[in-house]
C-alpha cells in the first residue's frame, strides 16, 4: 500500500514537471500561437474599470503572496519542530522557501513581459511567467492538504481535497481577472507549486508515513488504553 502511494505521488508529479515543461518552452520560444490563446483568454477574463471589484480582487489574491504565506507556514513548521517532528517540520519549510527562487528563476530563464489590455487598471512590476501568486496559493494549499489528509475523518477528506484545489485555482483566477497574467502563467504557476509540494512529500516520505503512521499510533494508543481499563 506504502509503495503504490508512493508511486502516484511520484506520476502526478513527473506529470506537473512534464506540463511545466511544455508550458516553458512555448513561452521562451515565444510561439505566435501560444501568445495569441494566452491573449484571447486573458482579454475575456480581464476585469475592465476599478472601484469594489477590484479591492475585492485584491483581497481574494492576498494569500498567494509571501507575506500572507509566510505568517501562516513558518508558524506551523515552527510548532512542528517544537513537537520534534522533524520530517513534517521539513516538509513544511522546504516549499514555503523554495517557491519564491524556483518561481524566479523561471520568470528570469522566460523573461516575458506582463499583459496589457486596454481598460484594466492594476499594475505589476516583474516579470510574467510564472505566476507567483499561483506558485505560492499551490505551495499553501497543497502542503495544508496533505498535512490536515491523515488528520481528517474519511467523509470529510473529498471535500477537503476540492477546498484546498478551489481555493488555489481561485487565487489564479484572481491573476487573470486583475490582468496582470496570462492563463499559461497561471497553470505553469500552479502546476510548479503543487510538484515542489509533491517532490518535497515524496523525498522525505511524507504522504504514506502520515497515513501509515497516524493509524498505526492509534491502534497502539487504543490498545493500551483498552488494556490499561481491562486490568
């Protein structure tokens, strides 16, 4: 059971890196078609004008951003280490640190420059592929989900999955809306989040140690007190 968790883990992420893969080499060789796709959805996206739509657009994109991550991921590594769980406290930190320079790189390798549609009204600085904002609302997501996974009750566990899922997918929607994106931003964003996220579990043997072992100390801590109330 060990070994067949492990090894979807490791095909969903051979499958990100293989999609951010294509993604990358459309957009670094700048191919017509790619810009003129990425250009329609966006100008069918974009919000157009200012005013609450915005703010509110703002506010939905906030935690994609390191200083909305930071306060929530350092904390739970922090705790984590204080329990003296080192493996999960690593698996916590890993992703949150590496985002951001991974996400860098990227957009320094592709240099593409941002979309500009007529009528939109906010502004970002850098560079545009990948998303930052996704890359990071994915590291968020994804190491929240896998974390709380073993920890919730079964029937919750679906509902969970599509919270953490909806939850990222919104915040790279908020990219396209605001027009400081492309769609091929976005996905390659999200996609590079969630394989930092699964290259981090898979390496450190996060998601069937979790489950595997949250069970088995159950059973133990049950048996023990079941014998303790029998004697």
């Amino acid at each position: 059971m060990e070994r067949l968790a492990q090894r979807r883990w490791i095909l969903a992420c051979t499958a990100l890196l293989a999609l951010i893969a294509v993604l990358t080499a459309l957009i670094a060789s700048r191919q017509p078609f790619a810009l003129q796709a990425d250009v329609a959805v966006g100008e069918l996206l974009a919000f157009h004008g200012d005013g609450t739509a915005i703010g509110v657009l703002q506010v939905l994109t906030a935690p994609g951003a390191e200083n909305v991550r930071y306060p929530i991921l350092v904390p739970i590594a922090g705790f984590l280490l204080w329990l003296r769980r080192w493996q999960l406290a690593a698996f916590v930190a890993v992703p949150a640190l590496t985002i951001s320079p991974l996400t860098r790189l990227l957009k320094d390798l592709v240099g593409r420059e941002r979309p500009s549609y007529a009528g939109t009204t906010v502004t970002a600085a850098d560079q545009s592929f990948p998303s930052g904002h996704a890359s990071g609302a994915a590291v968020l997501a994804g190491v929240l989900l896998i974390l709380l996974w073993p920890r919730t009750p079964q029937r919750w566990r679906m509902p969970l999955a599509f919270a953490a899922v909806l939850s990222a997918g919104l915040i790279g929607w908020t990219r396209l809306a605001l027009g400081v994106h492309y769609l091929a931003d976005v996905v390659a964003g999200l996609a590079l989040g969630a394989a930092v996220v699964l290259l981090s579990a898979i390496i450190l043997r996060i998601p069937a140690r979790s489950s595997a072992g949250s069970a088995d100390r159950a059973t133990r801590v049950l048996s023990g007190r079941t014998g303790r109330r029998l004697a």
